[in-house]
C-alpha cells in the first residue's frame, strides 16, 4: 500500500499466495496418496483405496481451510498503516 498498491490487491495478494501453497501441497499430496494406497489398503474400512470423491473431498477441504485462514490475514494486512508499517522494516 505504501507504494500504490490498493486495499483489493493486497488482500488478494495474501489469500492467492497462501491458497497457491495450498494448491502444490494437495498435489503433492494427491501424488503421494496414489503410491501409498497400495500399502494402506488394509487398514481402509468401508472406503475403496483409490475412491476420487475421497480425494477430491480431502483436497477441497485442504484449500478451503486455507481460504479460510489467509482471509482472516488478509483482511487485516490491508487495516495496518503503512507508515508503521515501513518503519518496523
């Protein structure tokens, strides 16, 4: 904000970040899910190992928590002065 940024971008700047981080690590996460299924099949009780609801449920909410995490931040990155801000740097 102290060099031209608007209240939208900067909040949008936090929350696409953060859900960004989000995003690889349920990719990262999915990879891993399908080369360990195999292993943990055993211990699944009424859910097939490679069920995509499943997956797709678990990644969703993943990204929605996260949504829902940087928001908060976000909304109050854009209420700090940015004058204060600069001196603490």
């Amino acid at each position: 904000m102290a060099v031209g940024a608007g209240l939208g971008e900067v909040q949008w700047l936090v929350v696409r970040q953060a859900v960004g981080l989000a995003l690889r690590a349920a990719a990262v996460g999915l990879v891993a899910t399908f080369i360990l299924t195999r292993a943990l099949a055993g211990l699944l009780y009424g859910v097939a190992p490679d069920d995509p609801l499943t997956f797709a449920t678990c990644s969703a909410l993943l990204v929605a928590a996260a949504f829902a995490a940087s928001y908060g931040h976000a909304r109050r990155a854009i209420r700090v002065d940015p004058v204060v801000a600069l001196r603490v740097e």
